[in-house]
C-alpha cells in the first residue's frame, strides 16, 4: 500500500513538472509574440504616416511636376507661418 501510494506521489510529481514546463514555454512563447505584435504595430503606424505623406504629396502633383508640388506647399507653409504670427501678436 505504501508502495503504491509512494508511486502515484511520484506520478503526480512528475505530471506536476511537465505541466510546469509546458507552461513556463507557452508563458515565453506568449511573450514573444507580444513583443513581436507591439513591433508590428510601430511598423503598421509608420507605414501609415509614410502613406498619409505620400497622399499628401499627391494631392499636391500637377501635370509640371515635383517642382510646382513644392511651390504650393511652401506657400501653404508660408500661410501657415502668417497665421501662427497673427495669433501669437
């Protein structure tokens, strides 16, 4: 009877570890996979500031170019400027 006893206390103990491992490995596993999802979404968030910027851009285009592109935007920025200037005088 002590025999057997002694055996399933074993048995437990070594079912116990096992469950312990596996659970220590998904535990890692879980966190990997966090960490990956936070990275992709700083690379998601990025990749949404470079396309808002590419649309922009775009809106900007006419038929003459990048060079026309830029002169509207300066202007809009020179706008800008006047307008942060009336507010702060």
């Amino acid at each position: 009877m002590h025999n057997e006893l002694r055996n399933d206390i074993a048995a437990l103990i070594s079912l116990y570890e096992k469950t312990k491992r596996e659970y220590d490995d998904i535990s890692v596993k879980l966190r990997q996979s966090e960490e990956k999802t936070a990275e992709y979404r700083k690379q998601i968030i990025e990749l949404e500031r470079q396309i808002d910027n590419l649309k922009l851009k775009n809106a900007f285009l006419s038929p003459s170019g990048d060079e026309d592109a830029k002169e509207k935007i300066d202007r809009l920025i020179r706008e800008i400027d006047k307008c942060i200037a009336l507010i702060e005088g």
